[in-house]
C-alpha cells in the first residue's frame, strides 16, 4: 500500500521545488537567464496545470480505475522531471511543471480514494494520513538539498521516486470497491484477500456489495452533489476543510516563510536552516497524528489542531502589529521564529492531515470521482484566492493584518468542526452514508455490542 503513496513524495518536492530554485534560477550561477517575474510564474503555472487537469482526472479514475491513475500520474511526474532535468530553456519549465500539476490532481483524487477502499476501518485514517506524511518528505528532500546541492539532483530524486513507484506498485491490486462497480466480483474478492491475508472476507465481500448495489441506484450527475442532502452535506464539510487549510496561512507560510521571519527580523536562524526546521517539525507531527486518528477520532485532532494553529497565527498579528506602531520588541523578536515552528507542529496534527482523510470518506462510490476531483479544485483555488487575499492586505495595511484573518478563520473552523462534522472514525463507508443522511445503518442495528 505504501508504494501507492510514493508519488506523494515527488508531489511535495514539486509544491517545494520554487523556494530554493527561484534564488538560484534569478542568480548569476543559472544555467537559465529568467527574471523574478518569470520565475514567480512557476508556482502559478502549477495549479494551472491542477485545474487543468480536473476533466481527465474525473474522466481517468471512474473509467481506467484508481490503480491504473495512480501509475499514469506517476508516469507524467517521471517525464516532467526528466525535462525540468534537462530543460534549456524556461519554457521547458513552464511546460514540465503544468503537466505535473495535472498528474498531481490526479494523483491525489485516486489515491485516497484508492487507500480508503482498501482499507480496513480501524486503520483507514492512518493509512489514508501517510499520503500526507510522504508529499512532506518531499518538502524536507527539497529544502534539504535544492539550496546545498547542484540543479541537477533534485530531478534525480525525483524521477528515481517515480521509478520505484512504477515497478512496485504495478504488482498491487486494484480497488475491490472499483472492481465491484464494474461488475468484477470474482477480481474483488482476489483484491479484498490479498488485503485481508487469513482472514474470513465473506461479511466484508457481502457489505461492499450490497454498498455499492445501493450506490448504483443513485444518481451519479455532477448536479447531484448538491441536489442530493447527504451529498451536499459532504461539499460543504469538503469546502470548509480545504478552504480552511489556505485560510490557517499554510500556503502562505510555506511560500514566504524566508520573508515572513525576515521582515520579523528574527536573526536567530538563516532562512534555509529554518526551511529545513520547519519542514521536519512538520513532517514528524504529521507522523505522530497519523497513527493518533483512528485512535482520537478526526474532531478531536480538528479541534485541537485549529485552536492552537489560531493562537500561534494569533501571536505572529500582534508581534506585527505591535511592530508597526514602532514599539520597541527587540526582545522579543524571538516570537515569530517561535511560533511558526510551534504552528508547523500544530497544523499538522489535525488540520494538515484530516481534511484529505475525511474527503475521501464522505463521498459515496458513484460520486467519488467528482467530489475528490472537486475537492482537489478547491484546494488549489482556496490556495490561489488566499494567496491573492495575504498580498493585498499585507500591501495595503501591513503584515499583521493577514495574520489576524487568519487566526479568526483558525477559531472559526474549531465550531464549525464541533457543530457540523461528523466523527468517521471506526465507520464504514457505507455507515458513513447513513450518517450524512441522517439515518442509522440497517447494519448498526442488527450489531449486538460486544464485550
């Protein structure tokens, strides 16, 4: 299952490959003569490619399978890091990293959809959080080395990545949720027991078929995310959770980390030194939730998650704001190096890690693909709409602003979490319906508890 994530790790080198290559790409050294304004179009021109992508992306994984997407995701990522490899040229660049915001899009609607059908549900969470866990290796891969390194290594790794993916992954089995949708009960029993080695899969082959009978029977339009209750119940919780994520300033602390602590005039750490802190803090908070979701459940680490996320933003506003109006904070300049560090553990723990896991929970068999795919579109438009938001308010009104919005939003999604989220944790998908739709599974009833 974890060469399925694989791709997660070029992925996230992707997403970080600007914040150390743009320095290089508009120095003296680069072996590509570009302009900031150029090299700033880099970042843009991999959401494009996200969006882009969503017509095949919704098109591939309901007809050639989640599998099967998975590797021709990998595929394009391998090519677009043979060309960013050896690219003479901007525009091979610009091309490579369009097409690997495409195969991105993919990747990330198939393969939670992929682990949450082939996951058993007392361990759904943690497996579904590892895609998560590997896109911030590659964040660490790339800030480890991209400053350090020639040009050359990063695409090295990366298409070393790809290439490992695509010969283990082959071997693995596709979904058995997607092999009964198409009518191959006899593969989806090979799939569920290769998943379930030793066990008895006769209940579990029984439930998903009779889910995915009653599936059918729905309507599967577009329109139907939002004419149907249980399903518009789902795009809201969707909407919130990964707008949520852009408007607790991931992005925007990702991208401007190296300014932010600049213009805090924090001299305690150089900026690619806290790069590199950071995206580890990051990725072993990523690690410790992962194996706590199915434990604590999704609202728990939701809510602890955004209260803390929202103090941190919260203290990073009134340190500039109280700078702004020319106090004198030199010695407490310590603050915002502090709580970025602090805030990186804090994302991660709940709202860096659940959203992906209950998006790929909520949707039912036949909308799946949609709604992923819809999910994946909001995340790179919340990202660009909270991007554009922080350069206008911190031009406008100074850095401190940004920031409060920011820490409003964090506290907000803490009761939006309590009140409208419900707990997937220890459900089955098909449960997970019923509990959109208010309703109590005919299966929850006949369970006699057990001791």
């Amino acid at each position: 299952m974890y060469s399925g994530s694989l791709f997660a790790i070029s992925d996230g080198m992707t997403y970080a490959w600007t914040a150390p290559m743009i320095p290089y790409l508009i120095s003296e050294k680069s072996h590509l003569k570009t302009t900031l304004h150029e090299a700033e179009w880099l970042e843009t021109t991999v959401m494009a490619g996200a969006l882009c992508g969503l017509p095949t992306t919704i098109y591939f994984v309901d007809k050639i399978g989640r599998k099967k997407s998975i590797l021709l995701a990998t595929f394009v990522q391998m090519m677009t890091w043979i060309a960013i490899g050896f690219g003479d040229k901007m525009i091979y660049l610009f091309v490579a990293r369009f097409f690997a915001g495409m195969a991105g899009d993919m990747a990330f609607v198939a393969a939670p959809m992929y682990v949450a059908e082939i996951a058993d549900q007392k361990i759904r969470g943690f497996l579904s959080g590892v895609i998560y866990l590997m896109m911030l290796m590659g964040c660490v891969i790339v800030y480890s080395v991209g400053p350090f390194l020639p040009y050359y290594v990063t695409p090295i790794i990366g298409v070393g990545v790809t290439v490992t993916e695509l010969f283990i992954f082959a071997f693995m089995p596709e979904s058995p949720y997607y092999l009964f949708y198409k009518n191959k009960p006899e593969m989806a029993k090979k799939s569920l027991q290769y998943f379930r080695p030793n066990i008895n899969i006769e209940k579990e082959i029984d439930e998903i078929s009779s889910a995915i009978t009653r599936q059918k029977t729905e309507k599967g339009r577009i329109q139907d995310l939002f004419l149907v209750n249980s399903n518009r119940k789902a795009v809201v919780i969707m909407t919130v959770l990964n707008g949520g994520q852009h408007f607790c300033a991931i992005s925007i602390i990702l991208m401007n980390l190296h300014l932010i602590l600049e213009a805090a005039g924090s001299t305690y750490l150089d900026s690619s030194t806290a790069a590199i802190i950071f995206a580890v803090i990051m990725l072993a908070a990523a690690t410790v939730a992962s194996f706590q979701i199915d434990k604590y459940g999704r609202k728990v680490l939701l809510i602890t998650s955004s209260v803390l996320t929202g103090i941190c933003l919260l203290s990073i506003a009134i340190y500039f704001n109280l700078k702004n109006c020319d106090y004198n904070i030199l010695d407490v300049s310590w603050i915002p190096m502090v709580s970025v560090m602090i805030y990186a553990a804090t994302f991660k723990i709940g709202l860096g890690i659940v959203p992906i896991v209950v998006t790929s929970e909520i949707f039912p068999a036949r909308m799946k693909a949609m709604g992923m795919t819809m999910a994946d579109a909001m995340y790179v438009g919340w990202s660009i709409f909270c991007l554009q938001i922080y350069q206008w308010l911190t031009a406008s009104y100074g850095l401190h602003v940004p920031f409060y919005l920011f820490s409003v939003c964090s506290f907000s999604i803490t009761i939006f979490t309590i009140l409208f989220i419900p707990e997937t944790k220890g459900k089955s998908l098909e449960e997970i319906q019923f509990l959109l739709k208010g309703e109590k599974s005919p299966d929850l009833n006949s369970r006699l508890p057990t001791a």
